[in-house]
C-alpha cells in the first residue's frame, strides 16, 4: 500500500511539474516613489528615461494606473495580498504586515506552491523581505533585510537642513563621486536579478530539495526586482547628474501658485505640509527637482541592466514583464511635498506589462506599443499574473485580471479605481475622465482630468456637476474596515 502511495506522490509532482514547465516566468519590478515624470507619461519635460520607454514600447503602457494606497506598506501589502486596505485593515506604514494578516499567503508563495521558484530582491515589501513567501531572496532572506549594501555620504545632512523631529531623516540630496559599483544598493539588487535570468535552474533545482517539495526539472520564474531609487535620500553617482545642470531645471507642470486655495479644509492641511516650506525657506525647491530627476534616470539606468539581462538570456521570449511604483510623488503641487494624498500626483503610478506569446492566459501576447486609459489598479496584478500563468485564481481575493485590457486596450472595463489615504473614510475614486476625493470628514473634491488634468479646479461645490457627484459617490467602497490594531 505505501509503495502505491508514493508512487502516485511522485506521479502527481511529476505532472505539476510538467505542467509548470510550459508556464511564462514572471519578472516583477517594482520602482519606490517614481510618479508619472518618465518620457513615456510626460509628467516632466527634462525627465531621461530611455529604458522605461523602451519597456512601455515593448508592450502595454497603462496611462491611468492608480495604487491601491498613497504610501508603501499599504500599497505594496495590497500588491502582494490582493487585498485593498478596506479589505485588510491595513492602512499606514506603522502598521506590521504579518500582524495584520498572519496567515496571508502572498503572491510569490502561491505561485511558489504552483510549481513556480520564486526568488526575489531588493525592496519589495516594506523594509521587511518575509522570508516564508520566498524561495530565495538577495540578500539572504535569514535577514530579513531587502536591502543590499549602499554608499552613503558620512556627514548628514549633505543638502536639506534638520528642521525637527517631523523630518523624515532620509530627506536630503546629492550628487556622489562614486562609481555604481561603489554605490551598491540598486546595483547589486540588479546585477543579483541578471545572474538569476541567465541561471542554469536544472542543476539547482536536483541539488536544492528541502524536503517540503521535489524540483525534478527547471521550474518557471517568478523574479522579483526592487529597485529602492527614487526613494528618498536622493543620493545617486554624480554621472546621473550630468544631463540635469541646476540653471536649466523646470517647475513641476502641475504646480500652480493660488491651487490649494479651493480645497475644502481636510485638504488644505493635506497639502500644506512642512516639507514644501522648508526647503523653499533653505532655496532647494530646484535642487530637489534637479535630485529626484537624477534618482529617476540611475533606476532607469538599473532596469536597464535588467532588461539587457532578459534580452540576452535564453528566458527572452519566454517571460511576463510587469513594471510598477508603488504610489506617485509630490515635488511642490498643491504646496506638498511627499506623498499619502489622494492627489492624481501621488494616486497615479507608472504600470506597464509585456506578456510574450504563449501565455495561458494570453496566447496572442500583447501587442507592443499599445497605450491603455482604463482606470486600473494595482491591486489587480495579483489576478492577472495568476490568469495570465495559467494558474487557479486564488479565493478570497479583491484583484481582477488585467487580461482583457492586455488583449485589447480599448476593451469595455467596468471598474474604478480605488486608492485609500492613511485612514478609512480617506479615499480617492479615479475612473477615465473623473477623479473624486472623499475626507473621513465628509468634505470632498471633484476634478475633471478633461480639462483639467493637474486638478487645479475642485469642482465639488459647483451645482452644474452636481449630478456627476452624486454619481461618483456611488462608487464609494462599502463595508470598510477598521484600522487593525495589533494586539498588545
Ligand atoms: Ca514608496
Ligand atoms: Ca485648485
């Protein structure tokens, strides 16, 4: 009886297996803090972005992609759950992840126990790596820390004065006269991510059996990249500096002087935030720019590294793309500085997805050079890589697959787009044309991206839009949960 056992054991793995082997690999990349100023979006006329560009050329560039969550821990937590923050609980950055969903099986574990490895690097999610839901991570996920080593300048501040407590330390900015080798950080996280495509998976996964599953043959990827710039401190090699000299540098398109002046009151203190007058008062509003322009050129930079790996590996035609940043940034528009608003500056992220022919889930691939404006959110990517794969859905889950987009981007797509701020009852609604922002207070904004694409004019007490407010409530989340408090 046990030799039936066993034999039917080693049957059924052999068959997932084999079944696994005919899967695309899954290269995800994540950018920290990056809003629309790539070439392909147009958010800033001096932004230098050639590998962005090339990878939205190369398949489905989402122009309204919105995250689920203006800040990381949320955002990236409904990333990798499939589950919004009105669905979790968990809504900020204090709060801990395995806290709030200990059990929570996210995206790289569920592919892991469909046959996939799944192997990842750099900032994923919050400062942590969470080393259960990986098979192997740079650097050792033992550690649980993301981040490989970095140069950093020995005395800090370089650039932006201590104001106070209320400063986030990370605040500042400079050009280094380091190598991008001497720097490490993103550098390593790609060279780590080119090594893993170019792995030969066969030898590896004979020598590699821990017991708890067998790897008989090559198993499909599933290849997370953190890239950690543009993330704060805005310190890269001077060389990213070069192509931005400060007497050229523009103001952000979307910055108008008197913009805040028609928010209702939850948003003017939303906007108005210390940051913006700070470094205004030390005259390092340019500077800054200059800074953050320079970070967005050394990440693109290193996806560039990652995707000359994928081209030049045997993986090329034979793997999903899906670039994302996990929340937008403010540089001065509407006087903030930062993020955790539902501004379409902080609300809106970079998405673009190239899926190769052969996909279960997609066997037409997509169509390069294809633009899509449907209103989509990040955390649908959790059901699109698990329809594109091939793979069950996994229950329990808010995340609709993309895949009807990714076949035709002008395809009928019926849902909003929901990003929530730091609280319930703080959320922002984002459809094609219209954008709503709704404060736990009750007082709301309206903007028409039509006309108005930088949302100068809140058109929320204006009775000639009545009737479009009283639609866009509609699409308010229902049963919202609480903020989960972790136990004392
Ligand atoms: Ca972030
Ligand atoms: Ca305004």
């Amino acid at each position: 009886m046990k030799s039936i056992v066993t034999l039917f054991c080693a049957l059924s793995i052999l068959g997932s297996t084999e079944a696994a082997e005919s899967r695309p690999n899954v290269l995800f990349i994540a950018l920290d803090d990056l809003n629309d100023w790539i070439g392909c979006l147009g958010g800033h006329p001096q932004t230098k972005t050639p590998n962005l560009d090339r990878l939205a050329a190369s398949g489905v560039l989402f122009r309204n992609a919105y995250t689920a969550a203006a800040s990381c821990n949320p955002s990236r937590t409904a990333i990798f759950s499939g589950l919004p923050p009105h669905r979790s609980g968990l809504y900020n950055n204090l709060q801990k992840m395995r806290e709030v969903m200990p059990e929570g099986e996210l995206l790289p574990r569920y592919f892991s126990k469909q046959g996939y490895w799944s192997a990842g690097s750099g900032k994923m999610l919050h400062y942590i790596i969470d080393p259960p839901s990986w098979d192997d991570y740079f650097p050792a996920k033992a550690k649980d820390n993301p981040f490989p080593h970095t140069f950093y300048p020995e005395k800090r501040p370089v650039s932006l004065p201590r104001a106070g407590d209320w400063q986030y330390v990370e605040t500042d900015w400079a050009a280094l006269d380091v190598t991008d080798e001497q720097f490490g950080g993103d550098w390593a996280v790609t060279k780590w991510i080119g090594e893993q495509l170019n792995a030969q998976k066969v030898a590896s996964a004979l020598a590699e059996d821990d017991g708890s599953k067998v790897r008989l043959k090559p198993q499909p990827l599933f290849l997370a990249c953190g890239i950690y710039r543009p993330h704060e401190p805005w310190f890269v090699p001077k060389q990213y500096f070069e192509p931005f000299p400060l007497e050229s540098i523009q103001l952000p398109p979307g910055y108008k002087a008197d913009d805040v002046d028609d928010l209702p009151p939850a948003g003017q203190r939303l906007a108005r935030n210390r940051y913006f007058a700070h470094i205004h008062k030390h005259e390092q509003w340019k500077k800054g720019i200059q800074a953050y322009l320079a970070s967005i050129h050394y990440a693109d930079a290193m996806l560039g590294r990652v995707l000359d790996a994928l081209e030049m590996s045997s993986q090329r035609d034979n793997t999903i793309v899906v670039l994302w940043s996990d929340h937008g940034w403010h540089l001065g528009e509407k006087e903030h500085w930062q993020k955790f608003t539902g501004w379409r500056v902080c609300a809106r992220v970079p998405l673009m997805i190239r899926v190769p022919k052969g996909a279960p889930g997609l066997p037409e691939g997509t169509t390069p050079g294809s633009v899509c404006d449907r209103p989509v959110s990040l955390v649908d990517l959790f059901g699109t890589l698990t329809d594109l794969c091939g793979l069950p859905p996994k229950a329990d889950i808010n995340s609709s697959s993309l895949a009807p987009l990714l076949s035709n981007p002008q395809a009928e797509w019926p849902h909003a787009a929901l990003t929530h701020l730091d609280k319930p009852e703080n959320y922002a609604i984002s459809t094609e044309r219209w954008r709503y922002i709704h404060y736990a207070s009750n007082e709301e904004e309206l903007y028409d991206l039509k006309t108005d694409p930088y949302e100068w004019t809140n058109l929320a007490t204006n009775p000639e839009h009545a009737n479009k407010l009283a639609e866009m409530r509609l699409l308010a989340p229902k049963n919202i949960a609480p903020v989960h408090k972790s136990k004392p």
